[in-house]
C-alpha cells in the first residue's frame, strides 16, 4: 500500500468515525496527495481521544513512518556543544532523534484541537500520532483536573524519531505584561521537564521556545530564564543531560546565539 492508499484509507476511517455516517467519503474528490494530508491532519486535529482499530494503528503507523522519515533527521551527534552539555538548533522539533523532546502544551494535555493549527502542540501530536493523545488522556484520568502550569509529564513520542515527548503547561500572558510569578513559572516548567528525564534516565532532551508563540511570553525575558534555569540546574544537580535548546524563528536563534556565546 503507498502513502496515497493509506491516506485514502485513514481519511475515510477518521471521517465515518466523525459524520457516524457509513458512507464512504470520495477522497478521489481531493486532487493533490497534499491536500489529503491536510484534511487527514485537520481530522486527527479535532478528534477526540477514542480507541481505533488495530488495522487503523498499522496503516497509520506505516504513512506516519514514511511521512517522518521524508524529513532530515537531527541527531543529538550531528550538533557542536555551544557550551558544555548545552546545544542550540533551528529546525523542526519533531525531526529531532533526542530521547525526549519538550512540548509545549495546553492545561487538557491533549493537544491543540485546531485544525492545521500552527502550533507545536499541534505538529507534535499529528506526526506521532492518535496514541499520544490517548497516552495523554490516560494520565489525565488518573490526575482529574487540569495540568498545573510549571508541571511535567512524560509519554512516548510513538511515530516520532525522538523516544519520548516530555509535556509542559508554561505560563500565558496577557496585555498586563509579565509578572515575578510567570517568570518563576516558566522557570518550572524547564526545571520540572530536566528532573523529570533525570528520573527517566535519559541521556538528553530538546526544548522548544516555552510559551513564546501562543502564550505569548516576551522571547527575550524567556530565553534569558531557559538559560538560567537550565544551566543553574546542570551545576546545581550535576546532571549528565545534554539539553538542546531548539528554536524554529530566526529571531529566537539570533536571541539564543547571543546569550549563549556572549562571555560572563
């Protein structure tokens, strides 16, 4: 079965499951393979956590594969260290090979809900797939409440390159600006995702740009707390962890470069 076939098969799954309509739904009416990833991404987007079939799983699994490896993967070998245990990499985090990458998440933890959404929560939950979110819901169960912002969980990254996929709620911020208690938040939400792959065992873990994009945190002030926090906790912990400090936007990457390379 190629990419296509599977995403016919995908799109008319996700789709009888959404309409409860057992008509099958004419993907041939969608010219392109591109816009057949779209409404297959915008569907696994709006889903809710529920279980799917096995052969759902495989044929998901082997598009998601394929779909995953097309892009370049980065590993942590690939990088120069910035500063000792401390890397800095633009790119997209999800063709990251790390043993965990950090996701910057809502208080559900199950992932944006917005079709084709821009957002890292969004790419990371539809290139691993209708597990994650289901891992997701699962611990949520178990918690019953929302995730506290500045909080760590761990799942598996599934159809990721990466192993597992560490899940932060940082701090939103609003036209008032910035306070002390938002800044010690997001400075959480940095420390609790190290000691939480210290606990794990893992050998290193890539963050995202915390709360910079939808939340709006200032790029600047959060970069500069990222860096303090994550080198005071290498010091402070001794830990063996190397940290890549990933960013996606130019002006994240000229922000990250200066404060790591400057002399102190």
């Amino acid at each position: 079965m190629n990419q296509e076939k599977r995403l016919d098969y995908l799109i008319d799954y996700l789709f009888k499951e959404k309409v409860n309509n057992p008509e099958r739904l004419e993907s041939s009416n969608l010219k392109t393979v591109e816009e057949k990833v779209k409404l297959f991404r915008a569907l696994c987007n709006t889903r809710s956590p529920k279980p799917v079939s096995e052969q759902f799983i495989q044929i998901q699994d082997a598009f998601l594969s394929q779909w995953n490896n097309e892009q370049r993967t980065t590993r942590l070998s690939d990088l120069d260290a910035v500063q000792p245990q401390i890397y800095l990499w633009q790119g997209d985090i999800t063709s990251l090979a790390t043993d965990s990458i950090v996701n910057a998440a809502n208080s559900t933890l199950l992932g944006c809900t917005k079709a084709n959404h821009d957002c890292i929560d969004n790419m990371i939950h539809t290139r691993s797939g209708v597990q994650l979110r289901l891992a997701c819901q699962e611990q949520m169960k178990k918690q019953n409440r929302k995730e506290a912002m500045g909080k760590a969980k761990i799942t598996k990254a599934y159809n990721l390159p990466s192993t597992y996929v560490i899940h932060t709620v940082g701090p939103f911020v609003d036209q008032r600006g910035v306070t002390p208690l938002q800044e010690r938040l997001l400075a959480s939400s940095y420390h609790s995702s190290l000691a939480l792959a210290d606990k794990h065992q893992l050998q290193s873990i890539a963050f995202c740009c915390i709360s910079t994009g939808e939340f709006q945190f200032p790029r600047q002030r959060a970069a500069e707390i990222a860096i303090q926090t994550v080198k005071s906790y290498i010091k402070n912990v001794q830990t063996n962890l190397h940290i890549v400090f990933n960013v996606f936007k130019e002006e994240d990457f000229r922000i990250y470069h200066t404060l790591l390379t400057r002399n102190e």
